[in-house]
C-alpha cells in the first residue's frame, strides 16, 4: 500500500471520532481508535517516509477520542486500545467481580454475609447464591493461595498459575519475583511525591502537614547503611536527624507559602528541590558540599529561585542547571552562579507577599520571604501553549520525557523534547487515555521507560517505537495508576505499580508478561514508588484514607484477625496450613483477643487476605528490602487507629 495512503486512511478515522456522539456504545470508539492504531503499527512496519505525520495525526486523533471519553463519553476511564498480539495487554489476576474491573473487597464481605442481595442482582449474580457460587466469587485465605517460597513474606500473596522467567542464573531476580523480603515502615506526614538521589543514598518525601495539611514538609530518609554521618541526636552541624525501627530520617519545614507538590535531587550536590506554585527551594542533605565560600549544614536552605510564571514540574539537568515548565516554555537556573542564604540573608530584590498564602504563619517565621533568584535563562517552545504536568531526566537521551497536561487541557501526549533545542519535540510517544502520573528510567536497559497514567495502566516503551510494547492493567478501569517502577536486578525487567484504590504494590515479570504478586501496603492507597538500587530495596510512599486532615480515624470497625494472620504467629508456632473450613462460620479461626485492633470498614483487602493482618492507621513509608535469606518475622507493627478518635487537633 502506497505510504500517503496512510494519512487517508486516518483522515477516515478523524472524521469518524469527530462525529461520534453514542455514549451508550463507547466500545465502538474503543475498536476505532484500536484501528488508529493498527494504521501507526503499520506505517512503522513498512518504513513510512513520513512517519512523524503520522505519529503527530494518530496522536491527534488520540487526543480527541480520549477528550470525548471524560466529558460527552460520560466514562471515568478509557479502555486500552492500542495492543496488539507483538504487544500485549497484560491483564491482573486480581480483577473484580463485574466485567468493568469493579474492585472485589466491597463485594467480598457482602458475599460473605449475604447483606445486599440486591447489589449481587446488579451485577448479573441473581439474588441469593449457594455454596459453590460464593466460592467461586469469593478471594480464598491467603493459607489456601500459593507460596513458592518458604522465606516468602507474609505481606505478599501470590496469583495462581504464574511461572516465573528467573532461575538460578539471575539469583537476584529470582529472590525479588519469590518476594523473599523484610519489611519495615515509618510514619510519615501526609505524603505528595518522593524522589530518590541517583547514588541510592538519600531518599527525598514531599509531605504535607499542620493544621488542616497546609504545610509543606520535606523529609530525608538516609539510605546507606555505611555512612553514619548523618546519624542520630543533636548535631551542632545541621538539623537533628532522628533514628527509629531501622530508618534515620529528618523532617523540615520549607518554609515555602503552600505545599510543595515538585521534588527533585541534584545528587552531585547533595541537594533537594521542592516547587510550590511560586518558588523553588534547596536544601542540604549532607551538610558536606561548598557552593562558594559556604559549605551549608544538613538540613540549610541553600537558594531560593523566583519562578514566576513557570510553575509546572522541574527537573536537574547536567551541569548544576535546574530547569521548571511553565506553559509554552521553561526556565533554567545555573546554581553555581546564584546567590545563597549564607548567613541567613535574603535572595532577591524586595519581600515575597504571602497575603494569598492558606498557612496559618501565626508566628510570622513559618514562610521565608525571599522573593528569590531570576532564571539565568529562558526557553520559548515552538508551541506557545503547550503545557507539561510531568517531566523527567532521561539521561541516556540527554533530553526530557515529558507528559501533557490531561483532562483539563484536552491533550494527553508524551513526548521527548531537546531543552538544549528550544524545547524540540524530537519523539511523540502514543496510546495513553489520560493523564501521565509518573515516569521510571533504569540503567539496566536505556532504551526502554515506563509510564504510569491515570487511565489505571502501567505502559512499557522503547523509545524506539511510537506505541507501548507492553502495557498492564493495573488499575482495573477502576482507579488510576499512580506510580510505576522499572528496575533491572540481573538484567531482566521487573515492573512494580503502586494502587491507591487497590491499596497494594503488584510486581510484574514482564518476560513472563504476567503478574506475579502484589503486596499489602497496611490498607493505604500508594503515592509514589522509588528503587534503591544499591540494596535491592523497595519503597513505598502510602496514604491513609481513613485519616483525615486533622489527624481523626473514621469508618474503623473491630478486626477479626485469623489466629494464623498475627504477628507473631510465626514465632508463635501457628499452624499456617490449617484448614480454614473446619473452624467458624466464616472459615476461619479467629483470636478472641482482637479487642484493641480495628480494621477499616472499607478496606480493600480482609484480615485473611495477606499471610499477616496489617493496618498501619497511618501515613507510612514501607520498605520492602529483598535479600536472598530475609527474616520472614521482620514486619510492621499494627497500627493504633481506633474508630472516631480524637486526631491531631
């Protein structure tokens, strides 16, 4: 077929999306934008000269199709349509009951009780079921699900029928996809973002704290093991880095006007880089770098940079250069040029005005009011009013990956763009049916990157192609995807997504193009992911819903822990392969002495669906640290959450 018949037959589609009007039958604009697709497939596989038309319309047409799915379409998500046999959807063996990917928790404890006989109607299962229908429906215990490993976890639990691509000869993959870990967790503020420093030293946690959460907070999470620099108590050098249950942390206010919602680290310099609104900060983790004659103390505000109208994410570019979006262009800021808060003193002409700012500020401390440090330069893009919500380094490329706004502006591209060009979209990058959440790069492949969409997909890409060479059904059509983490233990792919809804990290084995795990976060929907790569550790940065904004506890119920589900059943000698069915009515034995715990009402997990019952009650941070002979016992301790308690304030 002749290459400009490739644009016709898109021209074909276009008008087809743009006349498309049945919400009733939004699987009819699934099968088209399917075909769009399949025309993008084909144009690459013959060698189209013009090619990046064809990208550019199919991405249009995209675009278009995705915009009518969230205003006239009515649809909370976009079925995914652009798989093909040579890249596959991959689907989640824990999908819910109905065909739309509804989450199973609710409807496992009314199957369990039979409360709503109407609610099972809806969903196409009549209005009572015998004992084999709730069977078939309901999720077994987690002693009846398999466990390929004896050191496993017991926050994991793993799907049937999945067969693992890692052997002997890749040990270290293999202990990760047999999740074969201790896990550990911390408290945390209401948690935004987290950004790990490239030489795994130090991970970086935006928060948000104070009276009603108006507070912005930045953490360090110190991450070698080897460098007691930084360790605990009061150190005249820097602010107090405090050390509990295995982690050495420190927690400061940025003193910005509104929470800080854009991290980054520049780790050469030992620097975080929290962006509110407004303004860019950063702040000294080691206390060990000079910027001129100033070498500042952990903890310091070394610059504070006056954003101006550039207010979307940032990233560190090479060369101590910090660079933020804005619509239509970027600024860029050359640290070792700019002036410091040496001594205290101010950065920039005149006083920072707060009059706007939510803060309490009752002491008048609580927001620095340097205005801050102009660009050293600016970048107009080609496109005046291109709008970035996303951004990330990737470093092979020397470029930035970077995604559009979404819903709001009715774009949802992803591009890779040349700030040393203007802003150059070099690469366009097709298939998300929303907004992008979250990038991953890994050094063990640069030719590949993930994405995280709020569409509830994970995507795999090599940035050789235009359409995703793997994509995960992560969120079920049922909550978006919040985070997504590629990494490369041996050289082989392992996928990890972060679910807010599902309240649950699920590892994938892309070789094997299945799911293999998932683990429990303590019923807290995840925010962030981060790899460290140098201790083969995961971390997770989780939420608690059920917590509001002034600390109170709400929709807690008693738990009704299995007996085998405890702590300290291991050292307790319970047998964990009992039969279920020969104990109460709900197939379980349960311990008498569940008194002071509660469970959240509406959990996404039961108390029986993990090896042990974890609710953190909390914002927490996990870690998930692989080992090839862990120590199973090594696990969080239960929450304090109490139904309707008294909170912060």
């Amino acid at each position: 077929m002749p290459e400009h018949s490739y644009l016709q037959r898109l021209a074909a589609l276009e008008r087809k999306v743009s006349k498309f009007d049945d919400s009733e039958n939004s699987q009819a604009l699934v099968e088209t934008l399917r075909r769009v697709a399949s025309v993008v497939r084909d144009a690459e596989k013959n060698g189209a000269p013009d090619l990046a038309q064809i990208i550019d319309k199919a991405g249009d047409i995209f675009d278009s199709g995705t915009s009518w799915t969230y205003s006239a379409g009515d649809l909370h998500f976009l079925p995914f349509y652009a798989h093909a046999d040579e890249s596959p959807l991959i689907e989640d063996p824990s999908r819910g009951l109905s065909s739309a990917g509804t989450p199973c928790a609710p409807f496992d404890k009314c199957l369990k009780v039979n409360k709503v006989p109407s609610l099972l109607g809806t969903i196409g299962y009549g209005t009572a079921l015998d004992f084999a229908q709730r069977s078939a429906l309901i999720p077994t215990p987690w002693t009846r699900s398999p466990r390929p490993h004896p050191k496993a976890t017991r926050l994991a639990r793993f799907y049937e029928g999945v067969a693992i691509t890692a052997t002997e000869t890749a040990p270290l993959a293999r202990t990760i996809l047999q999740a074969r870990c201790e896990v550990s967790a911390k408290n945390e503020m209401c948690p935004v973002n987290a950004v790990i420093a490239s030489d795994s030293s130090v991970l970086a946690i935006a928060g948000q704290g104070g009276y009603k959460n108006r507070d912005p907070i930045l953490s360090f999470c110190y991450l070698d093991d080897t460098d007691r620099s930084a360790g605990g108590g009061d150190n005249d050098d820097g602010e107090q880095v405090y050390e509990y249950g295995g982690f050495r942390s420190m927690a400061l206010d940025p003193h910005l006007s509104e929470v800080a919602f854009h991290i980054a680290t520049d780790t050469p310099r030992h620097l975080a880089i929290v962006a509110d609104s407004y303004r860019v900060k950063t702040f000294s983790w080691g206390g060990d770098v000079s910027f001129g004659d100033w070498t500042p103390p952990r903890g310091a505000n070394v610059h504070t940079l006056d954003s101006g109208k550039y207010n979307g994410p940032l990233v560190v570019l090479p060369g101590g250069r910090i660079a933020r979006s804005g619509k239509g262009g970027a600024a860029i800021w050359n640290l070792d040029t700019l002036q410091t808060h040496k001594g205290g003193r101010h950065v920039g002409k005149g006083k920072f005005n707060i009059e706007d700012s939510w803060r309490e500020n009752d002491t008048g401390d609580d927001i620095e009011l340097s205005v801050g440090s102009k660009p050293t330069t600016t970048i107009n893009f080609a496109q005046t009013d291109f709008v970035s919500s996303r951004w990330h380094f990737y470093e092979p490329t020397g470029k930035i990956l970077s995604g559009e706004e979404g819903k709001n502006k009715e774009r949802f591209g992803c591009y890779l763009i040349d700030l040393e060009d203007d802003g150059k979209k070099v690469v366009r990058f097709l298939g998300h049916g929303g907004g992008l959440s979250n990038f991953s790069t890994s050094a063990g492949d640069p030719n590949v990157f993930a994405t995280a969409c709020t569409d509830g997909y994970a995507r795999l890409y090599d940035i050789r192609h235009p359409l995703p060479v793997m994509t995960f059904n992560a969120g079920h059509s049922s909550e978006f995807c919040p985070a997504v983490e590629l990494v490369h233990p041996d050289g082989l792919p392992i996928i990890f997504t972060g679910g807010d809804r599902s309240q649950s990290v699920k590892a994938w084995d892309v070789r094997a193009r299945a799911s293999v795990y998932e683990l429990a976060t303590g019923n807290d929907g995840v925010h962030a992911l981060a790899w460290d790569a140098e201790r083969t550790t995961l971390y997770a940065l989780a939420e608690c819903d059920n917590m509001d904004r002034l600390g109170y506890h709400h929709n807690y119920r008693p738990a009704r822990i299995p007996r085998w589900a405890e702590l300290h059943s291991l050292e307790e000698d319970v047998n964990m392969d009992q039969d279920a069915d020969e104990n109460d009515e709900d197939g379980e034995e349960y311990d008498s002495d569940n008194g002071d715990r509660y469970w959240p009402d509406d959990a996404q997990h039961g108390e029986d669906h993990f090896g042990y019952a974890y609710d953190a009650g909390d914002h927490v941070l996990l870690r998930y640290r692989f080992k090839e002979d862990p120590d199973p016992t090594v696990l969080p301790e239960y929450g304090q959450a109490m139904p309707e308690d008294e909170g912060f304030y």
